[in-house]
C-alpha cells in the first residue's frame, strides 16, 4: 500500500502538485475521491483546501465525483463543520 507515504513525501517537495490536472482535467484530489482513497483525500484537503474547487474537463466536481463513484465516505469528510464551507463553492 504506502500511497499516503508518498503523497506526504511529494506534497513536502511540492504542495502545488494538488493543483496539477491531468488532459482529463483530474487532480490529485478527483482521482482520490474516484478510487475512494480516503486517507489521501484528508492529506490533499488539508494541505491545500481550495484544491477542492478545480473541476475536471467534463465540469465535474469533487462532489460530482463522490455520488458518480459510490465515494460516501469521500463525500462525508465535506459535509464536516471545518469542510462545510466549501460546499457552497460547488
């Protein structure tokens, strides 16, 4: 496994790699969400929140992506009181 490890390792070198999209328009963060990698997602958040706002080239968001996927509890860590905010961003 170890896929936490090595986020934290490339977000110490770089925390703008939330921000970077593939030709699919899909962060870090989307592709998370789509493989329900829960641990990930809370160090991707945390590190850069306003990640959250990127949509992918078909427009979709992260919340897009949570219900398409079956991610309820990708879905759950924003509907959080300290994640709440952003929400209405979507």
């Amino acid at each position: 496994n170890g896929h936490l490890e090595v986020v934290k390792a490339l977000l110490l070198v770089n925390p703008d790699m939330c921000d970077a999209q593939d030709r699919d328009g899909q962060s870090p963060l989307h592709i998370a969400v789509i493989k329900g990698r829960v641990d990930v997602l809370k160090e991707l958040v945390q590190t850069k929140p306003e990640a959250v706002l990127l949509r992918t080239e078909r427009g979709e968001t992260i919340l897009h992506l949570c219900v398409k996927h079956y991610q309820i509890d990708a879905l759950e860590i924003f509907g959080r009181d300290n994640q709440r905010k952003w929400i209405y961003q979507f």
